[in-house]
C-alpha cells in the first residue's frame, strides 16, 4: 500500500478543473505536499459546486475536466511524485434533475419492476406502490402540471411517463395519477416521503451499495482509476449512512487492490473506529478538537458561562446536554419523521407496541445516542444505555422501549440495520447543524467533530492523545481546516483569544448589541465572534454567514418559515459594520486587541497539526491566512498566482514578520518539506517538558524515535503569557545541537532559553544537526 506523508485538498469545479490543478502540481510539490486530495469528481447535478451530488457514477464530470482531466492530472502529479486521494460518495445520488440521473429516471419510469428498484432504498408499500417526490409548492399545484413531448413538467421539472401511460386528450393530471411516482407538496417530505435520504435533504437519495451489483455498478468507473494507476487511495463520505460500512469497506480494499482508505466519520470524545472497519482512520475532526482546545485559556471557562448566562436572560448557562436532546426530539419530529416512522413501521403492530408509541419511544432512544450509530455487535453496550436513559427519562413509555430492544440488536432484522443508519442523521442535523449554532459561549468549541462541553485540553492532555494516536492510528488524517467547517482554523485561531480576553469581549459585545442590536442575545454572541474572526470581510459574506446562521439555530428564525421581521434586524445589525462609524470602529478596535495573539495561535495551531502524528491535510489556500466561515463561504476561488509568487521570495531567503501573511505560508511549506523529505525525523512522539515561570505556555514535543527527531515547539495563550511577564526564565532541553527549520538559527544541545527559540517567531521547527 501506497500511504501519503501529507495532502493537499482542492476543490475540483467547473471554474477549477482537473486541468487547472493538473497546472499546480509543480506548486504543490514546491510547498512539500505529498498527494493531492480532490473533491468528488464523478458526474454530478449540472452547476454543483461541491460534486457531493453525483448522477452519473459511470463517469468523471466532463464539467471537472472529464476523464482526460483526470489523466492529465495524474500524469503531471507522477511527473512530481505526488499521489492523488480521490473523495467518493457512496451512500447517496443526486435526484434533484431526474433527467441527468439514468438510474433515478428507470426507476421512475418502470417504478418495482425497474432493475434500480433495488439499487434505491424506497418503502413501496408506504405510498401505495409509488415513490413520492416532494417538489409542488403545494397539493394544489398539480393543476400547474403539463405534458411535453412526452414526459411530465412541473414549470422546469421534468419528470418520465410510464410505458402506455398517456394518451392525446388526457389531462396532465390523470397522466401523473398512473405513474410510479406521486409529486407532492414539499412540506410532506417531513414525515410522508418513502426514500431514504441524506439527512433532509431531498434531492440526494440514498443507494444502496451493500447489493453487490450495485456496488459493481457504482463503482465501475472508481475501480477503473486503480487498475490504470490514476489514483493512490480514497476518502468515504459519510459511511455511517450505509448499511453495512465494514463490508463497504472490505469490499472496496480488496476492489482496490488494498488501496489507502479514510472514512470522513466523526468520532465523539473516546470513540474509536470499530476494529471491524479495514481503513487507516478518519478524515481528522477529531485532531481538530485537540488542537484548538490548547489555545482556549481554561480559567475563562466560568466567566463565559455567566455571560452566556445573562445573555439568555436566564439564572444559569445553556445546559448543554438537555439542549442537544432537545434538538435532536426537533430533528427526529421534525424534518426527520419520515425516518422515524419507517422504522416504527419496521415493528410489528401489537397491544404491547402501538405505532404511535413506537415512533415516539424510537425517536427518544436515538436522542440519547452519545455516538453517531452503533456498528452491531460493536457498540451493543451504547444502544443498550441509550435505551436505559430513554426509559428514565420517559418512564411511560418503558414496556414500549422493554419491547424494542430486542429488535433493535437483532442484527438479522431489517429495523436494526436501519435504525443504524438513521440515528447519525438526526445526530448530525440536531447537533452540528442546530445546537452547534445555539450554543454559542466561544465559537472555537462548537466545530465539525468537536464537543464544545469539553473547554479547553492542557499540554499534559494533549501529549497523552497524541501518544495514542501515534500508537494506534499513525495515517489517520489531520485537518484544521476543510469545506464542512463552521469558520476555519485561522478564524477560530482569533476567536480563541476571546479566552482571553474576557473583559473586552464583554465590552465589545455590549457596544454593538447597544448600537446595532440583534434581538437573540446568544445569536448576537455567534453573529459577533464570526464577523471578527473573519474580519476583514466584505458585506454580502457576512450577511449570508448571519442569516444562515439564525435559521440554522431555529430558535428567532428558520429555514421553513423565516421572520421576516428578526432577518431585517439580523441584517441591519451586519450593515451596520460597514455604514455606521461607531460600529465599525468598535470591530476594528476589538480586532486589534485579539490581534497580533490570533496570529501566533494560527501559526501554533499550524505548525502542531502539520508535525504531531497522523497525514496533516492543507484545506486548499489556507498556507495564507484564510478567515472563512461556513460553506459556501469556505469554497470561495483560491488566488494560488499571489501564493506561488510569496513561496519564491520565500525561498530566496526572505523571513516575513511573523504577522504578515507569508508567515503562515513559511511555517507550512518548511514543515510540509521537512516531513516529505526526512520520514525519519517523525517517526515516534515524546513530549518535551519546559521549565520555568511560563512553562505552561509552551507546547513542545520530539517526533524521534529510536533517534533524535524534529521538535516542534510553540506558544500557548500569548496574551496571558504577556501580561504575565513574557517568557522570563522559560526553557527546554535539547538533546542534540539543531537549527530551525524557520528561521536558519542553530543552537547548542542543552538548556535554550524559550525566548531566544521564539525570538523572530511564536513557533520554531527544530532539526537534528548531529
């Protein structure tokens, strides 16, 4: 097998195609990456940004550059040595065009008796035989239907008849009466629709791989880039939607010829992949959360309760537990009650087990799921105390959730393979996608993969993560940054200062809510510390980050039904940042205070992630500083001319201070290079210890093993630590003579002085002379 040293994530689209990053292949070598990482390049929906929708697995999109696009790029990455990662999306199709989709357009034209009636996972007997598809503004809108040149319209939808279907003098709406399908008003979806899905959204219909001719199918054209040498390995997205990851997974190894394999699966604090799945790890949330809890000082924990506290008018903070609960029941009644009386259908109808209790009992035990899913028989124990909890929560419904459990951990039963499949969707919707924008304290804690209850993580802690993570998932990715991110690295790496700088956040926060008020105090606090960790930013970002925030927490606005009302004050409240003085002057204000010391977090956070153990991934621009916030924002075309050009002055000697955005692009190349090109210095994890009055702001360990490796020290807390006094008497000993890497300066084996180490820097990569 054929395992990278590190990653380089792009997003392949029409306005950047396998072509044009087949022409950054000689910058991405320079910079020290090992192989390129792409977005989804099979066909998708037409105009898709992110590729996640595919149509057509049979083919690389002609609009990504095709397949000539992609041996372009693999020719030119061989010719620099890179590998190439390939994401794939095996649990769902774009449908939202059923005429793009071959497989979605049979199967709506022949309904049961289509081949891909088994390939899509559709509940025939709920529905009457037909697929319901929610795209009517309302039940009334089939008078708007038509038909034209023999297929059925709904304004620019289009839809097939079935065979013997229409007539000449047939009405539109007798034609739609005799299909397979019915079209419905989109508000059915929620607890009428009969395919399974990814999460809510409708337009993505899940498939159904664990068929062994559909995955042949669907995975035709993928098993062909590893039989011509096109591609190295593959990231899965999301794999907790399928029915069987493990035999996905087994089954893709050995169709791949034992090719590199990460899962993009979010791991809760403790969770492991079960031993069951054959992959080299996750795509690295879960060394996301470690990384920034380092930089979230642990004494403001108390004070940014209080004023979370105050700013929901209530006597004490937000408790998270009972908040995810209560999103997740939102979820599971809500946009998800389809899946939830799927699976109630799945139980057989007694006195004991009403259908209604049933649903509701089912909902219950997935809303105390600690975890995404359970892998039966792997993670039995979880499901069991989910259960347990359920009951003491719901003490009436005990002989309902008595009776479910046996079912529920029947592995050969169709409810407990569902059931599995669906409890990471409300997860996933309730919490990252709802309690994640409510709860809202400090922007750093509530990130994809993280859980925000846990506040901060000392050096002590982290050293004992990262031990295990050498010893037990060595080619698990790492990333800070990607394109499901809530805000990015160097976004949080600012907010984070908020730790501290309690006071001045309190007054920043007071001041703008005095002048440019937003009426959702624990909003205000979301909306607030986002604009100044992307801060500078132009006004159409910030309004789309502000908007999609309120509606995504549900509580003052929603997607489905906005006020109008709190979305003016939303927007007036952002406008204000750019056409009232005193609004702005505040910002700037309180983005220099956060500043230079968001910096030295960014550069710490990087540095760390690029050197601990694990395959770090560069989210594509972000070598420069890159103030992002949720997609689409974090797609935006990256300016890779201005990145090549700082990378050649650069590496003709120049040294950027340590705040000017070329820093960043030093720290990533020297230790991308580094790690590319002397293996052997990263082979092992030991802490180093520092002694002295600021010991605890230094972050420092060796990458050695059985020999001296790279040491990688940097700061912690750098507004505490200059307050305090600096570094004063702080040191580390080093055990060999070394020269960093950033800077050129050698240095004596012995006891070095922090401050001389971080002199030009608040970071230093350190490497053996001797």
């Amino acid at each position: 097998m054929r395992t990278p040293v590190s990653t380089y994530r792009l997003q392949i689209r029409q306005s950047f195609t396998l072509q044009d990053a087949a022409e950054l292949t000689g910058y991405l070598h320079n910079l020290g990456v090992d192989w390129i990482y792409v977005s989804p390049i099979l066909t998708a929906e037409e105009g898709s940004d992110h590729g996640y929708d595919v149509t057509d697995p049979s083919s690389v999109d002609p609009a990504r550059g095709g397949a000539e696009g992609l041996a372009a790029l693999s020719k030119a990455a061989r010719s620099k040595g890179l590998g190439i990662l390939a994401d794939i999306v095996p649990n769902h199709m774009g449908v939202a065009s059923p005429g793009q989709n071959a497989w979605w357009w049979q199967l709506l034209k022949e309904g049961r008796s289509s081949k891909y009636a088994e390939a899509f996972d559709v509940d025939w007997d709920f529905g009457g035989g037909k697929i319901r598809i929610p795209v009517l503004g309302g039940d009334d809108d089939l008078a708007q239907l038509t038909v034209v040149d023999g297929e059925l319209h709904y304004y620019d939808h289009r839809f097939p008849l079935a065979e013997g279907s229409f007539s000449d003098g047939d009405s539109p709406q007798d034609v739609h009466s005799r299909q397979h399908y019915e079209l419905v008003g989109w508000r059915r979806a929620d607890a009428e629709l009969n395919y399974r899905r990814f999460f809510a959204v409708n337009t993505l219909a899940g498939i159904r791989v664990e068929v062994p001719w559909v995955f042949d199918e669907a995975h035709e054209e993928i098993v062909r880039w590893f039989r011509e040498e096109l591609v190295d390995g593959l990231r899965i997205d999301h794999p907790d939607g399928l029915a069987d990851p493990a035999g996905y997974l087994a089954r893709l190894r050995k169709e791949t010829g034992g090719a590199y394999l990460l899962v993009e699966k979010i791991l809760e604090p403790g969770e492991k992949l079960p031993e069951t799945f054959d992959c080299e790890g996750t795509t690295g949330y879960d060394a996301l959360a470690d990384v920034d809890r380092l930089f979230v000082d642990p004494t403001a924990e108390e004070y940014l309760d209080s004023l979370d506290a105050r700013l929901r008018d209530a006597p004490e903070p937000a408790d998270y537990e009972a908040m995810i609960h209560g999103t997740k029941r939102r979820i599971a009644d809500g946009i998800l009650r389809s899946e939830i009386l799927r699976l109630s259908r799945l139980v057989p109808e007694s006195p004991a087990l009403p259908r209604t209790a049933v649903a509701d009992a089912l909902a219950e035990i997935i809303c105390w799921f600690p975890v995404y899913r359970t892998y039966l028989p792997h993670g039995q124990e979880i499901l069991e105390a989910a259960v347990e909890r359920a009951g003491q929560h719901r003490p009436e419904l005990g002989n309902v959730l008595e009776g479910l459990l046996p079912l529920l951990v029947d592995t050969t039963g169709e409810l407990a393979r569902r059931f599995q499949q669906t409890s990471g969707m409300v997860m996933a919707k309730g919490v990252e996608d709802t309690a994640f924008f409510r709860y809202t304290r400090l922007g750093t804690l509530t990130e994809v993969g993280a859980d925000p209850t846990e506040f901060a993580l000392s050096p002590d802690g982290f050293h004992e993560r990262m031990t295990r993570r050498q010893a037990e998932v060595p080619l698990s990715m790492t990333t800070l940054s990607t394109h499901d991110t809530k805000r990015s690295e160097d976004a949080r790496a600012r907010i984070s200062v908020i730790s501290e700088s309690v006071p001045e956040w309190e007054l920043f926060l007071g001041t703008v809510q005095e002048l440019a008020p937003i009426p959702d105090g624990p909003l205000a606090a979301l909306v607030w510390q986002s604009i100044a960790g992307a801060w500078p930013a132009d006004r159409g970002r910030l309004q789309s980050y502000a908007l999609k925030a309120a509606r995504e927490a549900g509580n003052s606005t929603n997607w489905t039904d906005p006020n109008l009302d709190f979305e003016r004050h939303l927007a007036a409240a952002v406008d204000a940042v750019f056409d009232v003085p005193e609004v702005a002057a505040a910002l700037e204000n309180f983005v220099e205070e956060l500043e230079p010391y968001g910096t030295s977090n960014s550069l710490s956070a990087k540095i760390i992630q690029l050197t601990m153990p694990g395959v770090p991934d560069v989210y594509q621009g972000t070598e420069f500083r890159d103030g992002s916030l949720t997609d689409p924002d974090n797609r935006r075309p990256v300016d890779f001319q201005a990145r090549i050009a700082a990378l050649a002055e650069l590496d003709t000697g120049a040294r950027p201070a340590f705040t000017e955005e070329a820093a960043k692009l030093l720290v990533v190349s020297r230790a991308l290079r580094l790690r590319r090109d002397r293996p052997e210095l990263f082979a092992g994890y030991q802490p180093v210890h520092a002694s002295g009055a600021a010991a605890e702001h230094v972050i420092a360990f060796s990458r050695g093993l059985d020999a001296p490796g790279a040491i990688t020290v940097c700061t912690r807390l750098p507004k505490r630590l200059a307050r305090e006094g600096g570094w004063r008497d702080t040191a580390i000993d080093l055990p060999v003579n070394c020269h960093d890497e950033l800077t050129g300066t050698t240095y004596d084996a012995g006891s070095v002085a922090v401050a001389t180490l971080l002199e030009h820097y608040p970071v230093a990569l350190l490497v053996p002379t001797d």
